[in-house]
C-alpha cells in the first residue's frame, strides 16, 4: 500500500496531456521528489496502521514544477492552439457567421491555491485536489456580419483572463483504482475582444454582446472537455501503471 501511494502521485506527472511518451519527457527535480516523499511517509504510515478519521498533505512544490513542465513540453509538442467550431446563425438582428477560430493560451496554466492530498480512513479514498487557473486564453475568429443590408467582415481577436476550474483525482484502496471528478469551473473568468475592419457601431454591439453571452460560455465548455479528456488519459495511465506492480507480468 505505501508504494501504492507514490505511484499514484508520480504516475499524475508522466500522465499529462494524454500523450504516453510524456513519461519520459516530464522530470521531476530529485530534491522536489525527495520532499514529496517526505510529506507522503506520515501518511503511508497511516495507510499501513488503519488509522481513523482522514489525513493531508501539501504538495505545492510537486505541483508547481509539474505544471511548468507540462507548459515546456505542450509548447514544443504543438498542443497550445486548438480549433473552435464554426458558428452561423442569426443574433439578435444580424446574420452572424464565425469561421477558422482557434483558441489559444492552454497550457498557461497556474496552481491557484494548495494542491492537497486527503486520505479517509473510512472510505479508503486518497483524494488529490489541484486547483488551477488560466491567466490568459487568446482567441480568433474571421467574422462575416449581415445586418440593414451591410455585411463587413474581418478579424474578431479576444482573450479571456483568469478562468479558473478545481481538478479532483482519486485513489480507491478497497479496489486499486484512481477515478476522476469531472473538473469543475470555479471562474469563468474575464473577457475582452477586438476588432478590424473599420465596423459601425451597430455592428461592434451585435459581435460584442455575441461575445460576451454566446463564445464566452461556449468557450469555456470546449476547455472544460479539453481538461476532462485529460483526466481521463491520466486516470487510464495510473490504473494501468498500479495494475503493472500489483499484477507483474
């Protein structure tokens, strides 16, 4: 059970951004590693004795250097722009169609507040809680607005700042398997957008409030499913990485 504990944790840090070879490109520095073991001893302690009631860890320094090295590597891998659906329909009194977008700025991504790792002795559950935040998402869109028998078109470019989400991965002792929470948004954060094009008035109000009350919820969706087919891959990484020790080959 107590190896259990750290494969659990050091499984999270080969595992991201679904991709297997992550597992020998991620690194974590030795002394981080060491202290992260350090923290975890009591709790294996435990683990081994059957202690009642629940018990936790911080890990911050694991974490931090995690996500930086998550950063570095879906740079160079190419995973920071992804492409937004095409959006045609009528708001309010204009035609409005939005095409090539691409969405931007996902592997920003900061630790928001202590990533934790609780163990209740009742439920055998190890918890890990990581609270994240994106400081600046960037967006684009050529537009195409029809609207009192006008229709410019140009380039819609935004960024949504601060949006944050609370990930939650577990470990189940009774079965030997890590399951996930579905990330949930904490904040939806801020939005801004631009345009060129030289647009009247009329027109900055439809693409702005289009922005603001149809990309920005739409937007934040397409992150949420991004984060949470993350998960997903770790959790298949993790479950087959215990499976692995608990099931030599």
């Amino acid at each position: 059970m107590k190896i259990t504990v750290a494969v659990f944790l050091l499984t999270i840090a080969g595992s991201g951004w679904a991709n297997k070879d992550l597992n020998y490109e991620l690194q974590i520095n030795k002394k981080i590693l060491e202290n992260l073991l350090q923290k975890l001893e009591p709790l294996q302690d435990e683990l081994s004795v059957g202690t009642e009631g629940h018990i936790t860890a911080v890990i911050n320094d694991y974490a931090d250097q995690l996500l930086e090295n998550i950063y570095t590597y879906s740079v160079n891998k190419g995973f920071d722009t992804i492409a937004l659906d095409d959006y045609d329909n009528w708001f309010l009194t204009a035609s409005v169609t939005l095409t090539n977008g691409t969405l931007g700025g996902l592997t920003n991504i900061q630790r928001s507040d202590d990533v934790v790792v609780t163990y209740t002795s009742s439920s055998k559950l190890l918890d890990v809680t990581i609270p994240i935040t994106f400081k600046k998402i960037y967006f684009q869109y050529h537009y195409h607005v029809i609207v009192l028998l006008i229709g410019p078109e140009g380039t819609m470019t935004g960024k949504i700042r601060d949006l944050s989400m609370e990930l939650k991965l577990s470990f189940d002792f009774n079965e030997y398997q890590a399951t996930y929470t579905k990330a949930s948004i904490k904040s939806s954060g801020h939005i801004d957008v631009t345009f060129d094009g030289g647009l009247v008035e009329i027109v900055v109000n439809i693409l702005s409030e289009l922005a603001t009350t149809i990309l920005h919820p739409l937007i934040v969706l397409v992150i949420e499913g991004e984060i949470n087919n993350v998960l997903g891959k770790v959790v298949e990484n993790i479950n087959e990485s215990i499976s692995n020790i608990l099931n030599p080959q």
